[in-house]
C-alpha cells in the first residue's frame, strides 16, 4: 500500500486523536444526526497493488444514493436485506491477539461477472485514504478495528465495485456502526479506491452516481459502493442490483475466516 508520508499522516492521526477527545458525549439521536449535514463522497488517491487474472448470512444491509453534482436528494431509506439482523459472535470478547481478514480471505480473483482489479490491506483503519473523520472517530470510540482489507471489482461493462471489509475487535461494535451508516446511507464514509494504470478503467470525477451497501457477520463490518463505468448519476436502483450480488458474495467468503474469541 503506498501511504502518505511524514507530517501528513501525523495530522491525520492527530485528528483522529483530538476526535476521540472531544466525542466523550454520547452520540447523537439519528434524528439529530439527520439534521447534521452530511460530507461529500470521498475518493482517494491510494496506489492499490494490481492483481493478475460461495451458507447464508444473517445482515442488516442499507443502501443510498448519491445525487451528484455534490449533493444529496432522494436517499431512499434503508432496507433490510436477506437474513434480517447482523449476526455477532455469541461472547462479548476482550481485545485478543487475532488478526484481521486479508484480501486474499476476502476477495476472490473472479465472482461470477466480476473480476478483482486490485487490493490493499490497512492495519489501521483509520488513514485519511481509507474512510472520513467519522468513521475514523468511531472507530476509537468503541474497541477499535483490528485492520482493514479493500478491493476494486470490475464488471464486463466496466462499472466499478469498492469493497471494504472491516475486522473489529468487538462484534457488538458491528452491529452499532451498520447501524448508524445505515440512517444515513448517503454519508460516504469509506474512500473510493482509483483504479490502478493498466486497469482499462476510468478515474471517474466527484459528480459521478454512487450507490453503497453495508453488512455485518460477527467481527467484519462489509461496505460495498458501485459506480456506473461513466460515471453517470441514475438507474441507481440497477446500480444497487448489479453491487448486492457481489456483497453477498464477498460477504460468504470472509465469513468463515471470522476471528473468533
């Protein structure tokens, strides 16, 4: 993974500190935070690494819709997806010393119509090219995330697919963050990855359309976000179709590679 260097990442994780300081309150309603207003979509600069070239989950999933030119309408509420609640482990646990899903757990290389264009691991889950201030301030709220794995699928259209797959140290902790993104499901809090050179696809501009879905299975916290190849802002209801069978999939593939305490 190619980081950012020196003072940059230390103001980062200076931010995140001073966040953690000043959020002692308890968080708001989700109706407070509905009227809060919500952050751009994020898209990174991270350099991912290219790549050469499936037992039922229970999950609460939400899915929203960016309206661009940078700005939010329509978000449609969230849904429940097949399966109907996240499913933690049964026992609280303690911080342990288990690792974190990789890519190579997680992302299979092909998924029926989808090919994997490139991966990254982050152990901290927190830098700036991986999600916004305040994801990364809930993170260190709650008992932390153990690392985080992310890919970028490609369909035969060339329609773009963001995958991230979260390992926390407390499966409760799951539970309440598909929680909290789901009222909000046109808060992008996880950066859209830049296709590599070489990949055929395009860097698609900030008022590209996004759709994004979330899903919980024990440890791992899943967000998906899928673009149309041009970047067009609509059919988002065909976006939302074409990135659930691509979640669910991933979702079946980490999930048997879940830490258990």
């Amino acid at each position: 993974m190619t980081g950012d260097q020196g003072t940059s990442d230390e103001q980062w994780d200076e931010f995140v500190r001073e966040f953690h300081r000043s959020s002692a309150t308890p968080r708001q309603s989700a109706a407070e935070q509905a009227a809060s207003p919500r952050p751009e979509p994020k898209r990174g600069r991270r350099g991912l690494a290219t790549v050469s070239v499936l037992c039922l989950l229970a999950a609460v999933a939400g899915a929203g819709y960016w309206f661009g030119p940078w700005r939010q309408a329509g978000a449609r509420p969230v849904t429940a997806a097949r399966g109907g609640s996240v499913a933690p482990a049964a026992v609280r646990p303690t911080v342990q010393a288990f690792g974190a899903v990789t890519p190579e757990q997680a992302f299979p290389v092909v998924v029926d119509g989808y090919a994997r264009v490139a991966t990254v691991a982050d152990a901290s889950c927190v830098r700036r090219d991986t999600v916004g201030p305040t994801l990364a301030g809930m993170f260190t709220q709650d008992h932390g995330c153990r690392g985080a794995a992310l890919a970028l699928y490609k369909d035969v259209s060339g329609d773009e697919y963001n995958i991230a797959v979260f390992t926390m140290n407390d499966p409760h902790d799951v539970i309440d963050l598909v929680t909290v993104l789901g009222t909000h499901p046109t808060d992008f809090e996880v950066v859209a990855q830049l296709p590599p050179k070489g990949s055929g696809l395009r860097e698609l501009g900030a008022d590209s359309g996004i759709v994004q879905s979330y899903a919980g299975y024990g440890h791992l916290l899943m967000v998906g976000m899928a673009q149309w190849s041009d970047g067009h802002a609509s059919d988002y209801q065909r976006l939302e179709d074409k990135l659930s069978p691509l979640l669910d999939a991933i979702a079946k593939e980490a999930a048997p590679h879940d830490p258990r305490p």
